[in-house]
C-alpha cells in the first residue's frame, strides 16, 4: 500500500522498516528507518482536514519565516518527495507527507510533572512569540470555526432541539450546566465583535503529547502542526489549562479524581510567560483566567452536543460515553471556578513581575 508513497521519497518499501505508529488520534501514522535514517510517515485524515495542500502551503511558509529569522529554531517541517512535492496524493486521492524523526526525542501522553507542564507552556508560547511578526494574512485557515465558541454554543442548541426525549432526560444536568454558563459565549462574541485581542499564529491543539521532550524531559520544540492558523491566545493557553491542570483527563469516569494543580497553573503560566509576555497586550493579559473557563467549557458543550446528536462524532466505547465525557469537563470548568481567586492571584504576581523586569 505505501510502496508508492515511500518510491516518490526515492525510498524502498523492500528495504525500509515500516511501524505503525499508535499514538494519534486522527492522522495514520508509520515510523521508517530506512538506509540508516528514520523518518514519520503520515497520511492526513480527510474527514477532518478537507484540504490538506493548505496544511502544506501554511508549513513551508512558516518554515521559511523561521529558517530566515531564527535558524536555529527547531521547525519539524515535510519533506520534498523526489520531484520537488511536499505532499503526495495516491490513486484513490489520500494524501501522505515525509517528515524527519528527531534523534533522541520522545512524546510522553500524560503530564506528570510542573517541569514538564512548564516545558510544553515554554514551546507552545515560543513558537507564537517568534511568529509574532509574521504577517498572519498569508495563513490558510485548515479548520474554519474550529474554536468558535459562538458555533459551538449554537450546536448544540440545534442538538437539544432535535434530540430524543430519553437523551434529553439523561443529559438533564449538563443541559443545564450549559445554559448556566452561556455568559462564557456571550464574552467571547464581545471578544470578537470588539476586537479586544489580535489574531496570532496559534497552535490550537496544546495537548502535551505534541510537544518533543529530549532524554532530560527538556522540551525541544512543537509538532503537529496542522491545527495552526490564525487564533486567540486563548485557544492555546486555555487548552493547556484544560488538559494539563487535572491529573484526571477527560475519560476518567470517577470524577473524585478531577482536581484543579494550582502549581501546574502557575507553571503553564510561567512557562508561556516567559516566551510571551514581552507579546501579549493588557487586555490579552486580562483573559488569561477566562482562557481555561473558555476551553473547558466549549469542549464540554462539543461532547454534549454530540451525545444529543447520537454520537455521530467522536468515537465511543460504552453506553453514554459522550455524556460522561460533558459531566467530566463540567466538573472541571466547576472546580476551575472554584480554584478562581487563588489562580487570579498567581497571574497577578506575574504580571508584577512583568512590570518590575521591565519586560
């Protein structure tokens, strides 16, 4: 099946190595080793990425930027195939792309550690501060509304007009925890019709497994990059804060287990100061809070939405999978609300230190 795809890189499928990779959750993934080199074979999931060539178009143009800029920035850009492509496209029209293996680089899936929730809140915050200048007009947009609250808000509403009366019953109290919330929609329309905070190059996928740590933990860069386009920085910190604060993620089903780390806050908040303040304008300083309330809550609205809907979405396991799932991520927007005042204090206490450096 690859033999195609691995010539067009002037590779041999007789004499490459080929593992599949298991981690991912939406790109098929392989790692070759071929005449002593290891690369990262991907094959780009259409259902979610419509147009892949944008994905391609954004990344060499980035690449570009940061090789002219900062050259000793670590960019995992694709490879050139043989005649010069940076994507290739097989006879039934998926797409694949080569992309070097970095020597001595891991991913790890679960944040264990303040040095390792500082590391990936450093690279995430690095890699918006040194595009930070790049001229965000000359990005494709690879996931239209992907983090429009306003849509998201709207879907679901759709969901819980067309939904069946049992799941309506069951979802009773996360139906309601959304409708309690909705103020959060209502601050990010006024982000947006105001122009409170600019556009940036955002990541928008923060998840620590897509960050590469080296053999000391040390973060060295960001990968999976086809989630970047034009964004908040919401997008990014708030995600960090949603996936990064609970040792509990968003499967556990003992929601005793969910709990807010005010040290791992205050290290997200370290780390993507320390590459961002000199960036970030008060008013963007001012939404850091409302950033986790921002995340937290849209994706717990996107799991109920498609609980209503029937589960047409993401994929379940068990009965009610999408609504445990809501119940999770409302149970941590509630103890992120709860944990407010003390988190406000440790971005305050930033935001002084910003002022007496002189940043």
């Amino acid at each position: 099946m690859l033999n195609e795809i691995l010539e067009s890189y002037g590779l041999s499928v007789n004499t490459s190595l080929i593992e599949k990779v298991e981690t991912g959750l939406i790109n098929r993934t392989w790692k070759i080793t071929a005449d002593n080199k290891v690369y990262i074979l991907q094959q780009i999931n259409l259902q979610v990425f419509k147009h892949p060539p944008d994905i391609s178009e954004n990344m060499l143009k980035l690449n570009k930027y940061l090789t002219e800029h900062y050259p000793d920035y670590l960019f995992v850009s694709p490879l050139a195939t043989t005649s010069g492509e940076y994507l290739v496209q097989n006879k039934v029209g998926d797409y694949y792309r080569l992309l070097p293996f970095i020597k001595d680089s891991h991913t790890i899936n679960t944040v264990s550690t303040r040095q390792e929730a500082y590391g990936a809140a450093r690279q995430f915050g690095q890699f918006s501060s040194l595009l930070s200048r790049f001229n965000i007009q000359e990005l494709n947009y690879t996931l239209p509304d992907f983090h429009n609250l306003i849509l998201r808000f709207n879907q679901f509403e759709q969901a819980y007009n067309q939904s069946t009366p049992e799941r309506l019953t069951e979802a009773e109290p996360a139906i309601s925890d959304t409708f309690r919330h909705k103020y959060l929609v209502e601050t990010y329309a006024s982000i947006i019709k105001d122009n409170t905070i600019p556009l940036r190059v955002i990541h928008h996928d923060t998840k620590i497994s897509n960050v590469l740590f080296d053999k000391n933990s040390k973060g060295l860069c960001v990968i999976d990059l086809d989630t970047v386009m034009p964004g908040y920085f919401i997008s990014d910190i708030g995600d960090m804060m949603r996936t990064y604060l609970s040792p509990a993620n968003e499967e556990e089903q003992d929601f005793t287990k969910i709990t807010i780390r005010e040290d791992y806050f205050e290290a997200i908040i370290a780390g993507y100061f320390s590459e961002m303040a000199k960036e970030l304008t008060d008013s963007e300083i001012k939404l850091c809070l409302y950033a986790g309330n921002y995340m937290i809550y849209m994706q717990a609205i996107r799991f109920l939405t498609d609980y209503l809907n029937g589960d047409i979405y993401y994929p379940v396991a068990y009965e009610n999978h999408n609504l445990i799932r809501a119940q999770n991520q409302f149970t941590l927007l509630h103890k992120y609300l709860e944990a407010e005042k003390k988190l406000n204090k440790i971005i305050n206490s930033f935001i002084k230190k910003q002022a007496t450096s002189g940043i």
